[in-house]
C-alpha cells in the first residue's frame, strides 16, 4: 500500500498512516454494519409503529466526545512528524534545486551542476533549497515522504536523510504544463567515498566532453557568466573575449601577456592584479572549483578569440 | 405501465381527477423563458445539470481511456496536452456547473417553498435573473470549450494560468458569472427561510433539508465573492500584465491560493451540505422514524458552514504558507469534521428500530452513507500533517473529494431525484431498473475510486498523463469501474426518462413523507397550494400514521 521507506521520517509517517487506515477501518465497519444491519433488521412491515425517539443525550455525547479526542491525538501525532520534517538540521549537505518545465537542475556544494539524476551520501542529512525558474512545481520523493512546492518568487526547502543505498524517484507534484508527468529525475544514495569519487569525476557524460565545453558548463555554474560577458560587451568584470594573449594594464601600472598562469591566479586570488577600469570586486574561487572545470574554465577562455 | 402497479405505493391510492399543474398552466417555450415559478426554474436548473453531468462525465470517461496505459510516445490519438484540457474541463464542469447548482438551484429552488408551505421564493424575478445568468455563465463557458479549451486545472493556480495560452481569461469569467448565480440564489433563499415560513412553523420545526440550504446558502452569499474578485484579478494580469500573482511581475502565486482555497473550500461545503439536506429527509421518511437528533444534526449544518471558513489552508500544507498556518489549519480541519460525524451517526440512529423500505431513494441514502464515511474518514488522513505532505496532489486526493463530491453530493442528489421524482412530473417510475441502476453505480464507484486510494498511498501523483508501470493494473481497475459507473447512470436516467410516457400515476405523498411538500398535489398546482398551509405536524413525527394522501386540502 505505500511506497519503499527511504528514511526513519518515512517509518514515522508510515506508523501514523496505518494507525490512521485501522482507524478507518474500525469506523466504516462500524457505520456500515450498524447501516446494513438497520436495513435487515428493522425491515418494513405494514403496521409497525416507530418509537418517538427525538434525543439521547448521553449517547450524543459520547459520539461527539470520542471522536473529537481522537482527532486531536491525531493532530498531535502528524504535527509532531510535521514539525520534524520540515526544519533542515544544521549540519545538513546543502544541494540547490533549480526546476523548470520540465525539468531539474542541481547545484552541489562543490559548485557542479547536474540535471534530473544525482547521487548523494546515504546516512547524510541532505537539504534541497529550491527554486523555479518559471511556473509552480513541486518536489516529491515518495520513497522519503517529503513533498514541498517549489516557487519562483522565494526559496523553499526539503530535507532528508536516506538509510539505505538505493535509487529514490523524484516526481513533480504540482501540475506545470504538458510534460508535468515526465519531469521526473532520481536521487541515489550511495556510500560517501562512492560519492566523493562521483563528485571528482562528475556525471558520466562529462568523460566524453571537450575542456571547453565543461568550461562553458563551469562558467554558468559558478556565476561568472553574472559578471564576464563571452561577446566582448563590458559588465562587472572584463569580457573573456580575446582575453587570451592580450597584453593587460592592471590599476598600478603594471602590465602582464594573459597566460594560463595569470588566469589561474586572477581566479585564485583576483584582489592581487585589479584589471585597470575595474573595481576589485571578484569573489574568490580558490579551492572551491573542481579541478575538471577548472582545465576546462582555461580551456573554454582560450578558446574564446 | 403493467410493473408499476405492483410497486407497493402506486396501485394504492391514484389520485383522479388531478387538478390542473405547474407544468399544463402555461403553455409554450416563452412561458418557461421568462417564469418565475420556482417550480419551473427548478427544473430547468434540473434538466441543464443533467446535460451538463453528461459533457462533464464524457470528459471523465476520457481521461480515464487514456489513462489505461502509462506511457503513451507520440502518437498516442489524445496527446498530453488535450489529456490536460479533458481534466481542466471535466473539473470545471462537474463543479461549476454540475455539483454546485445540482441540489440547490435544482432540487432547492423546487423542494424548498413547498416545505415552508409558501406560494414561491421571496424574490421570484431574481429567481429568473439567476437561471439567465447561469445560462450566460454556461454560454461563456462552452464558448471558451469551442475556441480551444484551456488546460490550468480546475484550480486555475497562477503562474501557470496567468502565462498559459488558450482563452483562460474567457473561462474564469465564466466561473465568475456563475459565481453570480449562486449568490443570487442564496440571497434569495435566505430571504425566503426568514420571512415565508408557513403560520406555526418556527425554525426548529422547519425540515432539515431546509436548515442545510439555508446554511449552504450563508456560504454562497459570503464566500462567492472572493473567487469571483480572485478571477477577476487574475484576468487583469493576463490582459494587462499587472502583477499580482504572477511573480515574474512582482505578484505572489501563494496568494492566489489563498484566495482561491478561501472561497473553495468553504464551496466544498456548499456541495456536501445540500447532499446530507437530501439524506435527512430520505431516511427518517424510508425508516418511518423520527429524526434522531434534530438539533444537533441542525446546528451542525450551520456550524460546518462556520467552521468551514476557518480551514482553506489545509489544501496548502506543502505550498510555502507558513509552518504555523499550517499548524492552525490542521487542527481546525480536524473540529470541522466532527458536526460531519456527528450527523452519520444521527442518521444511523434514526435508522434503529425503524421501519425501513428500501425503496430506490432509500438505497441511494444507504450507498451515500457508506460512500461518504468512506470520503470522511480518509480526510483524517489528509488533515494530519505529515501523512498529508505525502499524500498531497496524488491519487488519494482525487479518491477523497470524488468520495465526499461524488459518493456524497452526487449520490444524494441522484437519491432526492428519485425521492422529488413523483412530486416534480407526478410519476412513479419502475422501481426494478431504478434499483438495479442505484447498485451498479455502489459496485462501479468502488472499483473506480477505491484503486485509486492504493496508488496514490503509493505516490502516484495527479494529473499525470504518463506513469511508472507499476500502476497500470490499477489504472485499468479504474478505468474499468468509470464503465460500470456510466452503466449505471445512464440505467438510471432512462428509466426515469421512461416514466414521463406514461399518465400522470403518482399519489401526493408516494413515500409517506411528513413535510410539508407531500401537502399538495403530484405535481402542484401553480400556485403550490390551495390556501396558506398550516402547519399540522411537526417534520418527522410518524407518532400517528401518515397516509398516501394528503392530510390537509
Ligand atoms: C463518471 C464519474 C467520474 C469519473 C470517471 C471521474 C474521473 C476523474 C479523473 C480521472 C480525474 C483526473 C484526476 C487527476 O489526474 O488529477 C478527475 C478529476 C476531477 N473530478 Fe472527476 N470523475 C467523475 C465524476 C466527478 C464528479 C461527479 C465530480 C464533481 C462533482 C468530479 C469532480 C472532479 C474534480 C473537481 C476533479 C479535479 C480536476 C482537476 O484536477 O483540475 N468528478 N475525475
Ligand atoms: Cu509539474
Ligand atoms: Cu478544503
């Protein structure tokens, strides 16, 4: 009747939902009973005089008593699951979640970036902070029970914690368009080394890719496309294009011929040369992007005549 | 003609020599046009929910055709995006059109002043502007259906529909005009339960039937106009581009949600109540019985309608409102559902030591009794927050509300139909079909909905044109039940279709009623009756025998 238990969340929920069915079970037996019973029972027959039974003020008040204390135990009982499942605990492994029609996109915490199937660190609390680029969606992972929607105008957040290895489906549960039912993705919980060399080496597609390529992957992921431009416009920072080679005059006077070198400190350390014109104002990446990307960020700047 | 007299009420007492009725008085289509008898509009309301059933279950049985297979490529001959229009439609209809106006402007508008003992509504012209503007509502509607139809849900949740092509716009102003209707009509009926009750009729000696539309009555009044102001904004942003929903133009979609579930769910109260007004008045009649519990079942009509306004959030637990909002909704949800089963048990009551004839009307209150503890229960399911985050916009949200909508309202209504029949056209219909139809319905609404509760506690998600493999068998379950279903109502509507060939057979008061409605012909007169009716018993009183006939003239 319900789906695999991903986490102990789930197990809660699970108790409560079949404490909730036996209730219900208990209660259309008895309301169904006592209904056909009736029929049976008190068939009609001609001439047959009914009692004038108008009140019973002890039997109301059992049937409105009862009930009523059950339903607040039950309130307690789901608002206590409720609560614990939607504060993230502090030490949680922070991905981001960016849905659009129709699809997912996730950011890791090392910055990479990866669409509709990832893998995360089973025994690990794993918090989604998510967000849509369009119209509503919602994240559902019935193997943990959570379900939250995701909003263009804020972001919303799911968390939990897988206790076994397995491949958990996420769903979109809140209806977006023509392909809601096929904006589907997977999450797999895998041992922490496992997922640590996943993270290293990316998703398997990225073996077949050219440097550039995952450069230019890497240039959206970490944001630079905010303040670099690729077609020679000028933004925050200096556009990419033709930077390689070109001889540049930083705000002391100084100059220096662009060089893998240079690249890779500008992106380091940026406050130690300031391109003249500009202000000092690149956050630093130093150890914050995965090696593969970092070839290909110098790959993709080359290439960019 | 032959199996009517051996029903056990017909062969009785046939009344000769009827008077002539609400329907010979006038002749010709302008004198229905433009009537003002609330007999008249009421089955006019009757006959247009009826088609308007049939459109909004065409759409039903076409999800469901696509639905038996869950991976459907490219070609499949209903494509996604059409399997979403049928699903908006197919709700839009059933609820804006069908189950809304079904008990009340339908049964309401013709029961209602005969059981105050009164000559009409307060304000019968308004009656008329009612009808007209539903019909205008209903033109708006099938208009936005022929220029392509529009695929939000019957939910119309914003970004979405405030970016969607197809005459969205068009559609809501439709529900918006509807919304009119309905207010008018509860305006009217409320008018009509305070000022034309008949001489010694205090409120506590009115029916139930009576109690509920008044309360249902009180919600339309009070809630229409925020869903009707919520479309309206809505409509502005997608002409105008003014942003009030729509977050990429600084609007906020949750608060759509709020709008929309403050007005919807105080609506699903206007669709249930009138089903339990219908279901008080069968079974004391078929028990023979007093009603158990008068009171409380009264009260609780007007508390459900209370409470009810208090619990919208509940349809939002996982939507972004705030956690203690959720808290609140959730524990208000769950009060409001106690007057609800505080009545199941009233009715049961009245039941015991009863003098039962399960006469068609009768099964349809047994079916509904079952059918609707089913979709009460599983509410608790939905109202407790942490099975609901779960369960929410999956299968086992479709299988509530269709057991609470459909196995409630729509049961009772197809219950009063057959109650009113005999009262409405003045003839009994053949009991034998009538009943085989009422248990194929029971049969096919379990089948249909009772699978879905399966997968949706296994997280198959609505509205979901493909899905995993693993729910196909149940899908097909469903499918197949939506056949058995159809079955059923179309046995049920052409054997009442049937009855109209033949004379005029009804006695005034086939069931032994008490109320007043049993107090005049089958059908009545023009005028309803003769001189002011008096009140000569009490609703429900079988302390001295009832007659086939009418006890007062
Ligand atoms: C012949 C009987 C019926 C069948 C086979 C049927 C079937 C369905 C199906 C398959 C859905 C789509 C569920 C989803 O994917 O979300 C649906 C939705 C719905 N139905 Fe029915 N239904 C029936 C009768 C009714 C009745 C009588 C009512 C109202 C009184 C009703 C009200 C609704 C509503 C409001 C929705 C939601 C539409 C939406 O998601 O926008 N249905 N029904
Ligand atoms: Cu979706
Ligand atoms: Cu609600």
């Amino acid at each position: 009747m319900l789906p695999e238990q991903g986490s102990q969340h789930a197990r809660h929920v699970d108790t409560l939902f079949m404490a909730l069915f036996w209730l219900n079970v208990f209660f259309f037996v008895l309301v169904a009973g006592l209904a056909i019973y009736c029929v049976y029972a008190f068939k009609r027959r001609e001439g047959v005089k009914t009692p004038h039974i108008t009140h019973n003020l002890a039997l109301e008040l059992i049937w409105s008593v009862i009930p009523t204390m059950l339903v607040i135990g039950v309130f307690f009982w789901g608002a206590a699951g409720f609560l614990d499942y939607s504060v993230a605990p502090g030490n949680s492994l922070e991905i981001a979640v960016t849905a659009k029609k129709w699809n997912w996109t996730f950011t890791m915490p090392d910055g990479s970036v990866y669409g509709k199937n990832i893998q995360i660190p089973v025994n690990t609390n794993v918090k989604f902070v998510m967000t849509s680029m369009d119209v509503l969606h919602d994240f559902y992972v019935p193997a943990m029970r959570v379900k939250h929607d995701v909003l263009p105008n804020r972001y919303t957040e799911v968390w939990f914690n897988a206790e076994k290895e397995g491949t958990y489906h996420l769903a979109c549960a809140e209806y977006c368009g023509k392909s809601h039912s096929d904006m589907f993705g997977s999450i797999k919980a895998v041992q922490p080394a496992e997922y640590e060399k996943w993270l290293v080496d990316g998703p398997p597609e990225w073996a077949t890719m050219k440097p550039e390529e995952l450069g230019k992957i890497a240039y959206e992921a970490y944001g630079c496309n905010t303040c670099h431009s690729v077609d020679g416009t000028k933004n925050t920072g200096p556009t990419w294009k033709g930077l390689y080679g070109k001889t540049e005059k930083f705000s002391d006077g100084t100059t220096t011929v662009v060089d893998e070198a240079y690249i890779k400190e500008s992106i380091n350390i940026p406050g130690k040369k300031v391109v003249s014109g500009y202000e000092n104002q690149m956050p630093a990446f130093e150890g914050q992007i995965k090696p593969k990307l970092f070839e290909g960020l110098i790959a993709y700047i080359k290439s960019l005549k | 003609m032959a199996d009517i007299l051996t029903s056990p009420h017909a062969g009785a007492d046939v009344h000769h020599g009827k008077e002539i009725d609400y329907i010979e008085a006038k002749k010709g289509i302008w004198s229905w046009m433009s009537t003002v008898d609330h007999k008249r509009l009421g089955l006019m309301y009757f006959w247009a929910v009826v088609a308007n059933f049939i459109v909004g279950g065409i759409f039903a049985l076409l999800v469901r055709i696509t639905l038996l297979t869950g991976n459907h490529g490219d070609n499949y001959f209903i494509n996604a995006e059409t399997y979403n229009r049928f699903f908006t439609l197919h709700g839009i209809v059933m609820v804006f059109l069908v189950i809304i106006p079904s008990v009340p402007a339908a049964l309401g508008n013709f029961v209602l002043p005969l059981m105050l003992g009164a000559k009409d509504v307060a304000f019968p012209r308004m009656n008329l502007a009612s009808f007209w503007i539903y019909i205008v509502g209903w033109t708006m509607a099938i208009t936005a259906i022929c220029l392509g139809m529009v695929d939000t849900g019957w939910t119309f949740y914003t970004p979405y529909s405030s970016t969607t092509n197809g005459p969205v716009s068009l559609m809501a102003l439709a529900a918006f005009t509807l919304g009119f209707s309905s207010i008018f009509t509860g305006i009217n009926f409320i008018a009509t339960v305070h000022k034309l009750r008949a001489p010694g009729m205090g409120w506590f000696d009115m029916p139930l039937f009576v109690w509920s539309i008044y309360s249902t009555s009180l919600i339309q009044v009070l809630a229409t106009p925020v869903v009707g102001i919520t479309l309206v904004l809505l409509t502005i942003e997608r002409a105008w581009g003014i942003g009030v929903f729509d977050a990429s133009k600084g609007g906020d979609p949750v608060l759509f949600q709020h709008f929309f579930w403050f007005y919807s769910h105080p609506a699903v109260y206007i669709m249930i109540l009138p089903g339990m007004a219908i279901i008080s008045e069968i079974i004391p009649t078929f028990s023979a019985k007093t009603m158990f519990g008068y009171k409380a079942v009264a009260y609780s009509s007007v508390a459900i309608a209370l409470i009810g306004f208090l619990v919208w959030g509940h349809h939002m637990f996982p939507s972004g409102q705030s956690q203690l909002a959720s808290l609140v909704f959730s524990f208000l949800t769950f009060l409001v559902a106690i007057p609800s089963g505080i009545k199941v048990f009233n009715w049961l009551a009245t039941m015991w030591r009863g003098n039962i004839a399960m006469d068609t009307p009768m099964v349809w209150a047994v079916s509904f009794l079952l059918l609707f503890t089913i979709g009460g229960l599983t509410g608790i399911f939905l109202g407790s927050l942490s099975t609901d985050i779960h369960l929410h916009d999956t299968y086992f949200v479709v299988a509530h509300f269709h057991y609470v909508m459909m196995g409630g309202t729509i049961t009772a209504f197809l219950g009063g139909v057959h109650y009113w029949w005999p009262k409405m056209f003045g003839r009994m219909y053949n009991e034998g079909p009538a009943k085989i139809a009422a248990y194929l319905y029971f049969i096919g609404f379990n089948v249909l909905f009772l699978s879905q509760f399966v997968m949706g506690s296994n997280g198959m998600p609505r509205r979901y044109y493909n899905y995993l493999p693993e729910f196909q068998p149940w899908h097909i379950a469903s499918t197949v039940g939506s056949w058995i279903i159809a079955a059923g109502l179309f046995l049920a509507l052409g054997n009442l279709l049937a009855s109209l060939r033949k004379p005029k057979d009804a006695p005034d008061n086939p069931w032994k009623g008490t109320t007043l409605e049993w107090q005049t012909q089958s059908p009545p007169i023009e005028h309803n009756f003769h001189d002011q009716p008096v009140l000569h018993r009490a609703p429900y009183d079988y302390r001295t025998p009832v007659s086939v006939d009418r006890e007062i003239h």
